[in-house]
C-alpha cells in the first residue's frame, strides 16, 4: 500500500467517525493529570481555579518546568481564539543555548524589521515579541539589576497584551454582556475585608462601561493589569456575588483570569527563566506551514465505497444523498495541517533537529487525530491535554507520508476501532462538553526552590555512586549494571530515552541528539565510538528524496565510518534498498544478516538492523575494513576478520526501512566483538531448570560431541550448555543456523549451530595421521546426521541428510529450541535415539533400499509427538528389562 492511500484512508475514517459522533467529544482521550493542574477556559459550567500548589512530582520537577515554559509561550503566540492562530512549540537544548520551534496553524508573518513599535500601535504581529522576550529572559538574573529586569517585563507585558488585544477584546466584550447596559453590577458588600481588591473590581467595571473606552490601548492594558491583580488573590472570588447580573460568579471570575492571561504567562515565563539558568539564552525558530494537502483524485470516493474499503460494511448504510454527496466533497477539499503535526513533519525530514522534550506547548487542547498520532509515533509526544473532538479537515504535509506511512496505518486501525466502539454503544464513549483551552497552572516559587535544591542534592549523590559502579566495567562486562529489558512487550518510547550504554534513564547527547546517556562515564565509554559520528548529523545534506533513508556505511579504506543516505525502490509495498554500487567493485555476492537483540547488552531491540557486507566477509579476498577497527577502538578486540565494505540499515517494520540512529552504532559496534565468540558455557546437568540464573545466563542447550571430541577428550556425547543471550545463534536470522525438519513435525522445532573451531580435528588429525581406519567412525556425528533429514516431500534429497552433515569435519554441535524454551539433554537423547532407531529404517524403505515397500506419505504420518511417547514408554519398558537382567547374573 503506498503513502497516499494510507493517508487516504485515515481521512476517510475521520470523516465516518466524524458523521457518527456529530462533532461530539469523545471520552478516554481527556488527561485527569491535566485537569487537576489547569484551569479551563471553555467549559461554562466549571468554576477554573488558576491558583494551585505546586503538584510536581520531584523526579519530573524540571520537565514539568521545561514544559509550562512551551504553554505560556503558546498561549502568548496565540492572539485571538478560533483555529487559526493556535501555536504549538517544541523546546530543543544545545550545549549554551536553547532553541524553542513555533508553530501556527495559519502560520507567521513576521517582518524583517524586528525593532518594537511605540506602545498603542496597531497590528502588532508575534514576531515583535521574540526580540523584547530575548532580552528580558536574558536579564532573569538572581544576582542581576532588578530595575532593569522589571522594566523589561513590563515592556513585554504591554507588547503581549497588544498581540493579544482581539482576544482580551472578546472577554471584555463578555463581561459586559454578563451584566446589564451599563456593564456588569459588582457588589461592594465586602470592602471592608478587601478594600483593594474591590476598588479594583469596580474600576474595570467603569472602565468598560463605554466602548469608547474598551477599544482604546491604554485603556486595554489597564484592564489587563487590574484583572491580573484580582487574580492573584485566593479571596478576589469570594468578593464577586453567586449571581452578577446575568451570569453565576464563575463565568464572571472565568472571564477574569482569560483577561489577566498575557500577564501571568509573561510572569511565570520571567520566572521559570530566573530558576534555570539555561533558558535565559533562547533562539526561537518559526516553522513555515506547508502547502495544504489534497487527495489524489483516485482516492475520492463515495462513501459506500469507502465503507467497503475500510471493511467496514456492517454500519447501517447513510441513507442521506446530500451525507453521500458531501463525502466526496470534503475528501476533494485542501486539507491543512495542524501546528503539532507541521512539528513533527519539520523533524521527520531533520534527524539532528529533534526536540530533547517528548513535549509539545499548545494554546489549547489537541484534537483527537492530533493526540492519536503524537501517541502512535516514536518517541510518544505528550501535550498540555485533549479535547477529544474529531476534526476530519486534517492535513499531513505531503512530503511527511513515507516517513509516517507505519504511523497512518496505526491510526487508521484506531479510527476503525472507535468507529466499531461507537456501533456498539453510541452514548459510552461520547460525553458533553469539554474544554478546549485552560490557563497553565502557577508554581509556588518556595516550594520551586525547595524542589531544584533538592534535586541537585540527589543527583550529585546519584552521579557518584553511579561513578563508582560503572568504573571499569562498562565496557569489559555491561550486563552486570544492565536492567533487563522486558520481553513481553517491547517499549520503544522507552528505548529511545535509555542511556545506550546501561539501559538507565539517560538525556540526549546535546551535539547529534540521537543518542542517550545517563552520565559522563557511560558518554565517555562510547565516546571512541561515538565521536566517529557524531559531528557528521549536524553537517548531513537534505534528504534527497522520500524514497532516500539514514543508514551508516563502513568504507574500507577510510579511516571512519560515514553517515550516507541510500535510497530505495519500493514493489508491490515493500522497499528494496540500491547499494548495489557500494559492492560492485568487490565482485563478490551481497549477503546481510538481520539483528534482531542486542548482541553484548541483551534485550529485544524492537526492531531491526541489517548488516550488508559481501558473502565471504570473514575470509580473505579483500582488504579489512579498517573503519570498522576504528569504530571498535582500541577497547577491544575484534574475533573475525572482517573484509570488504559493510553497510547498516534500519528496518522498523518488515517491508519497510528508517533512518538509523547513532544509538545502533552501540549495537553494530557490540556485533563486531561478539561476531566469532561462538563460546558456550558447560554446565553439570541441572535436577531443575529453576537454578539456572536466567538474568544473565540465558537459556538451556545442549552440545552434541561429535566422535573426534569424545577419543581426543573423553567428553560425552550430549553435554547440556547455556547459550547466553548475545550469542550470535540467538542474535541472527541469516547466519548458518539449520532448523531439524523432523523437530519440526514433532513440535519441537530444533536450532542447530555447528561449532568451527576445528580443535578436536586438528588433534585428531594430528595424532592419527589420517588412520584410514578411525577417520570414517570418529569424525562425523551421527546424531546430528539424523535430525537432519529432509521431510519435504517434493525435494530431491528426500529422506536425506544435507550434504555438510555428512563431511568427516562435521564437528561439535549446539542445539537449542527455536522457541527458546529450555532444551534438556534428556529431550534431545530421546528424538536421536527416535530418528535412528525409528525413522531411518523408514525412510530406507520408502526409498527403496530396505525390506518393506512403503510410501513418503506414510513415513511422514507416522512422524507424529504421540508415537514419540510410544517410543519413550519403549525405551523404559527396555531399561526395566536390562536391569533384571543384571540382577539375575
């Protein structure tokens, strides 16, 4: 399926969900957190509460500030209310300074003269803030000049209420009509309790009385003020009557704190800026909106076509020709994407321009396709909260839809769901009203202090014990400070925030933001791997086209590895990678292996790295890579030659690829020294499997001898191991791993690695001089030989064991479950024994040289687990007999 249709078929899904609910709300999508913490702005019958302790948790005291910034600035960008003018921001640390991107629905038009407009001029756009906000932020010093710093705020102050002046327009507009002609009646029964705060009720009131007044700047800024200041005390509410004129005191007191709104966002922006020193260095970057997006007019339909294309023929069909007739309308309009959607559609094209927040700032609440999607992509974004509303005008820019082409797939199956939801049960998953815009909550600036001491208390205690666990060890014997990751179910919002080198909660590197650590020493530890790269993301060309993906290519002369973009071409929905030329002057084949777990760290890695290198890679033919040694250092060695060029790509889903990120280079780099450590550890045969130590251990296998290991080291024959978790039998899927046909038909399908070392042959060899005589019997493995016989019934080789199995140099052998149960030698003993004493007499006569005439199809039949018991009970009932055998002589 190509990106288009994809999206298509997500805007179709809207707009049925759309029909169904009528523009309603939908439940599940409005956050408790939020709502607890913001007030609201748009719900009539709630009474918003702008003052509130400070209910930062301490291990996230910092973000929460870091995303309370990103809100207060929206909602300073947003100038007036509607879908135009809401903004969304994203927050991005370097090492000295902090890039904040906006975005607006409509976009900014911000003028190349950036010097400030006397006050009371009109048509001041957002763009005049930026410079005024640069500087104030920049003042926010504990230690510096306090006058200065407030007349800085208050010019800011003044400049955000004048942006903001269609908006404060509205809410006067609303407080005058609350009350009666003259404006609203606020009583002054309670002066005498609060004089203050009353005389400043009762101004507002006279001042909006005439709307000469209401139009006028100074007027406009006065108001601002007195509202703020009304709002700033617990008891200002408690001051307004349970009924003024028309309205109930909370739309009267609603209307105030949306009045004092560009105050208080420039306060607490001037606030937060005063306690993290890195916010008084800000450059703000706007995002230009893209092109409005249209369907293809192959992908506009009608709706019962549509119906049936998203198989969703079981709703009662629309029985209204004008419904059917504005389907195919809607679908044919220009469709423009929201301002957190053009974010994410700036960064798909950036890699090196990701945000170090999983956060976007809004000035209102998102929408449900805009929530859906921010939940669906990789890193999960978060907002200040959700509406729930369905709004199917929404866009994708159209050079984001093969990036996002997993993404839409993944919402078009969470539309559908809530389509089948709504069918099921109409009125459980809509609700009534809900609000779409709240006030940012207030930050206790005591407690705030009380929270950054701490924090850098614990972090320092934290940072020296973390120095003393990880010296030394980090690259010698990662899995003992290694937290296991979860194998039930992969978290790659997780993964992506995890320090690369010990899996703990880590912070983006601040050069190539593509990798995480957790602290200096694990940074340092990969430093000589990670540096080869790193300069390179800030310095990579634009993405050449859609079809083109990030992966890191090792070339064989240079002296480091590269970033390249490759491209791809797509059949029948599944992309085929061009790299073609980057082997064509080996002149030898191209082979890849799939890595699917962390070679040396363990854990699923929830997707998948294909390494391209040449099929003889490990032998001589050409030169070795040189920087593949350089990549791995001088920290440690690699096992194998590695010869020719390598290339890695990413693959996130099957058919289709990504960019690569520098956090695999860790990966890639682990595969390179564990590459050729086909180690596996002998063990005494365990009475249970619960004593093996699975957190680092892995899972039970046995290794069977071949008879040149047994005469030259008196080794059994079946030996149980423990193949740990980086072992290359468990990491790769393309390497020569060999699955048993006949495990398979029993249930139980066997892995086989064969071990080339070639040490007991060579003693072999050695010893015996190639006697003749001995080197039939005592350098193959029988046993092995006959788990390998071919079942498929159309082959060739039917009935016969593939042709390296049956070398004299077969070797030893490592068998393990391809469902990476435990294997016990016992289990193993018992479907040997099967094949030979069973199966092969079978198979000979199927093939014409035993005694009976049989048929393939009835050697297949009797492969069955049942008549596997049947030959175990065999073998008990014999081992009972030799023992009375004993006993009588």
């Amino acid at each position: 399926m190509e990106a288009e249709e994809s999206y298509a078929r997500v805007v179709w899904a809207s707009r049925i969900l759309s029909y169904l609910s009528k523009d309603r709300y939908q439940t599940g999508l409005v956050s408790s957190e939020m709502a607890d913490n913001e007030s609201s702005l748009d719900d009539e019958d709630e009474e918003p509460e702008i003052q509130s302790t400070d209910a930062t948790t301490f291990p996230d005291s910092c973000e929460r500030l870091k995303e309370k910034f990103l809100d207060c600035l929206a909602e300073l960008l947003s100038s007036s209310k509607g879908w135009d003018d809401v903004t969304a921001t994203a927050l991005r640390e370097r090492e000295d300074y902090i890039e904040i991107d906006i975005a607006s629905n409509r976009g900014f038009q911000i003028t190349q003269n950036k010097e400030l407009k006397p006050r009371g001029k009109e048509n001041i756009t957002p763009g005049c803030l930026f410079d005024i906000l640069y500087e104030c932020m920049a003042a926010q010093i504990p230690e510096g000049d306090e006058e200065r710093r407030e007349a800085l705020l208050v010019t800011l102050e003044d400049l955000a209420i004048e942006c903001n002046k269609s908006r404060i327009f509205h809410w006067t507009e609303r407080l005058v009509s609350f009350g009666s002609s003259s404006g609203p009646d606020i009583q002054n029964k309670n002066a005498q309790d609060n004089a203050s705060m009353s005389s400043h009720l009762i101004e507002i009131t006279n001042i909006i009385k005439t709307e000469q007044h209401r139009h006028h700047a100074k007027a406009r800024r006065r108001v601002v003020r007195l509202a703020y200041l009304c709002t700033r005390s617990g008891d200002a509410q408690l001051l307004l009557p349970s009924k003024v004129g028309k309205a109930p005191r909370a739309r009267i007191w609603k209307a105030l704190l949306s009045l004092a709104r560009p105050i208080f966002n420039c306060r607490l922006l001037a606030e937060i800026a005063l306690r993290l020193p890195q916010f008084r260095n800000i450059k703000f970057i706007t995002i230009n909106p893209p092109q409005p997006m249209t369907l293809n007019s192959k992908f506009i339909t009608t709706l019962p076509d549509a119906l049936q294309r998203l198989n969703l023929e079981c709703i009662a069909p629309f029985d209204s020709d004008k419904l059917n007739n504005d389907f195919q309308k809607h679908c044919s309009k220009a469709l423009h994407a929201h301002a957190e959607i053009q974010l994410l559609a700036e960064y798909s094209d950036k890699p090196h321009s990701q945000p170090t927040l999983s956060y976007f700032g809004c000035s209102k609440k998102s929408c449900l396709l805009c929530e859906s999607f921010m939940d669906l992509v990789s890193p999960r974004i978060r907002s200040r909260g959700r509406h729930g509303i369905c709004y199917p005008a929404w866009g994708l820019p159209s050079s984001s839809l093969a990036h996002f082409q997993v993404v839409l797939a993944k919402l078009e199956s969470v539309l559908i769901e809530r389509i089948q939801e709504w069918i099921r049960s109409p009125n459980r998953f809509t609700r009534g009203n809900v609000a779409q815009s709240s006030l940012v909550s207030d930050l206790n600036a005591t407690d705030l202090n009380e929270i950054i001491e701490r924090k850098l208390r614990i972090e320092s205690e934290e940072l020296k014990r973390s120095q003393r666990l990880k010296e030394g060890r980090l690259l010698t014997d990662p899995r003992s400070i290694t937290m296991k990751r979860s194998e039930e179910k992969f978290d790659e919002t997780l993964s992506s925030e995890v320090c690369i080198m010990c899996e703990k909660q880590g912070k983006r590197c601040t050069k190539c933001r593509s990798c995480c650590y957790c602290s200096k020493e694990c940074q340092r530890a990969d430093w000589q791997s990670h540096r080869l790269l790193c300069a390179q993301v800030s310095k990579l060309p634009k993405r050449p086209t859609l079809q083109h993906k990030l992966a890191i290519y090792f070339p064989v002369e240079a002296s480091k590895p590269k970033l390249e973009w490759v491209g791809f071409w797509v059949r029948r929905g599944v992309q085929y990678p061009q790299i073609d030329h980057i082997f064509r002057s080996e002149g030898h084949d191209v082979t890849y292996r799939t890595m699917r777990r962390g070679p040396l760290r363990g854990g699923d890695l929830g997707y998948e790295l294909d390494v391209y290198t040449r099929t003889t890679v490990h032998t001589y033919g050409s030169k070795p890579n040189r920087s593949i040694i350089a990549s791995v250092g001088i920290t440690a060695s690699i096992p194998l030659i590695w010869s020719g060029p390598c290339i890695v790509l990413r693959r996130p889903s099957p058919n289709l690829y990504g960019d690569i990120t520098l956090a695999d280079l860790r990966h890639i780099v682990d595969l390179f020294v564990t590459c050729g450590d086909f180690r596996v550890k002998e063990i005494e045969a365990p009475t249970l499997s619960g004593e093996i130590d699975r957190e680092s251990d892995g899972i039970l296998g046995v290794k069977v001898n071949s008879d040149a290991e047994i005469e030259n080291h008196g080794a059994a024959r079946f030996v149980p191991v423990i193949v740990r978790e980086f072992h290359p039998m468990r990491c790769f899927s393309t390497l020569p791993i060999m699955t048993s046909p006949i495990s398979r038909l029993l249930g139980m399908p066997l892995k086989l690695w064969r071990i080339a070392d070639g040490e007991s042959h060579q003693a072999l060899h050695t010893s015996m001089a190639y006697n003749s005589s001995l080197e039939c019997n005592l350098s193959d493995n029988c046993d092995i030989t006959s788990l390998m016989m071919e079942t498929e019934l159309d082959s060739e080789s039917w009935g016969f064991a593939p042709m390296w199995t049956n070398l004299d140099y077969l070797g030893n052998v490592v068998v393990i479950r391809e469902d990476e149960q435990d294997l016990s030698v016992d289990q193993l003993k018992l479907l040997c024994h099967f094949c030979e004493r069973k199966l092969q007499p079978l198979f000979e006569d199927a093939l014409g040289s035993g005694h009976v005439q049989r048929t393939r199809e009835e050697v297949l039949a009797y492969i069955t687990p049942e008549n596997l018991e049947r030959f175990k009970d065999e073998l008990i009932d014999e081992s009972d007999e030799d023992e009375q055998i004993e006993e009588l002589i």
